[in-house]
C-alpha cells in the first residue's frame, strides 16, 4: 500500500479494494474484471518480462512453472522510466512485487 500511496487499512481490506483496484485499472482491464482476470493478467506480465514463449499453450500449472523456472529480476527505477509519470512507475513496482509473491507461493 506504501508504494500506491494507500493510506493505512486491515491488509486484506487494502488489496481487495484498493491495490488490486488500482493494478487492474492500470493493467488497463475492464471495469468488471474479476480476480482471475487479474491474476493472469499479472502472470502474462511476468512472462513477458522473463521473455516465456508466448505461442506455445500451456495449463496454467505449466505456465507458472515456465515463469518460476526462468531467473531475471527487473528492478525499476523512477529514474530508467523517464516516460512513465511517477505514479505509473510506482503502480509497475507494485504490480512486480504482487505478480512475484503471487508466482513464489
């Protein structure tokens, strides 16, 4: 929630209704997304970044897998993303550190 700027609430209450709220906006996710949508949409994100093969299919065991398997670490900084507004980068850094929890459960 520090990162987002979220002002202090329960923990589940602040991902559920806001850092997951504001992560599907930006991830530009329809207004009625549900949790899986998000999911994916964050396990896509992570595969992009550890360039996974994107035209082979996979169930969703393998493809977590495929993304846990392939080391690359992407550290953002406000200052390497002089096109992103600080907010933006800030939601990216927020968006990472989810998608890697999520991947390393």
């Amino acid at each position: 929630g520090k990162i987002l700027g979220i002002k202090k609430s329960p923990p589940k209450r602040m991902l559920f209704e806001n850092i997951i709220p504001q992560l599907g906006a930006f991830m530009k996710l329809k207004n009625n997304f549900d949790y899986s949508d998000f999911v994916i949409a964050l396990l896509e994100h992570l595969a992009t970044q550890r360039n996974v093969e994107i035209h082979k299919a996979y169930n969703i065991d393998e493809f977590i897998h495929t993304i846990k398997n392939i080391a690359f670490e992407v550290k953002i900084e406000e200052e390497t993303l002089p096109i992103l507004s600080l907010i933006q980068s800030k939601r990216l850094k927020a968006m990472q550190l989810m998608a890697e929890s999520f991947v390393n459960l």
